[in-house]
C-alpha cells in the first residue's frame, strides 16, 4: 500500500504474507498478503474484515519461532473490488515485539 498523506505512521512497511483469521467468523487462518510494520498490518481482500478484531500468524526472516499477534480493525478502505483492512496490534508478546524490531533494524 503506498503511503498517502494522512499517513500517520513513522515505522517501515515491508510486502509480507501472514496467515489471518477473524474470530467473529470462527474458521481457520487464512493466507493473506499485505504489508508489516511495527505496529500492524495492513492486507486486502474481497470483503471487509466482519468484525473489529483479528488475529494474525507469520514467521519473520531470520527466526524460526511463529509469532502470534492480536489485532483491532482501525480502517477499512476500498480499492476497487478488494477492501483494504488496516489493523494495530493490540496483543503481542514481547519477545515478539523484539523479533520484528530487529528485523526492522536489520533492514
């Protein structure tokens, strides 16, 4: 997703694939691409995330450990026929926090 000038967030985005799943629909993950940062993700699909929150499965480069996050739904924005879900964590452990922080300053 480019950045547009509303753009309000200050750490690095980098193209990623993770795994979603959303809990107000139950089911399995999902593979979703999209972009990482920091503090969230942001991915596309073909409907809008069906409740406020997610939760969010990836491996970063360079560790072997899945990192398992919790997220809120702060946008959803449309792109043509995809909608856009923009997500902050809301729950992530700090270890977790630790391995993307390193993967952002290796970058």
């Amino acid at each position: 997703m480019p950045p547009t000038s509303d753009d309000r967030r200050d750490s690095q985005r980098v193209p990623f694939k993770f795994l979603v799943r959303e809990p107000a629909l139950g089911g399995s993950f999902e593979e979703k691409e999209g972009n990482l940062a920091i503090g969230g993700v942001y991915f596309a699909g073909g409907h809008p995330p069906a409740g406020a929150r997610v939760e969010v499965r990836f491996i970063v480069p360079g560790h072997d450990v899945e990192i398992e996050a919790r997220g809120e739904v702060v946008r959803v924005s449309r792109d043509g026929e995809k909608f856009g879900a923009h997500i902050r964590f809301t729950e992530i452990p700090v270890q977790s926090e630790l391995a993307l922080a390193r993967f952002f300053q290796a970058r």
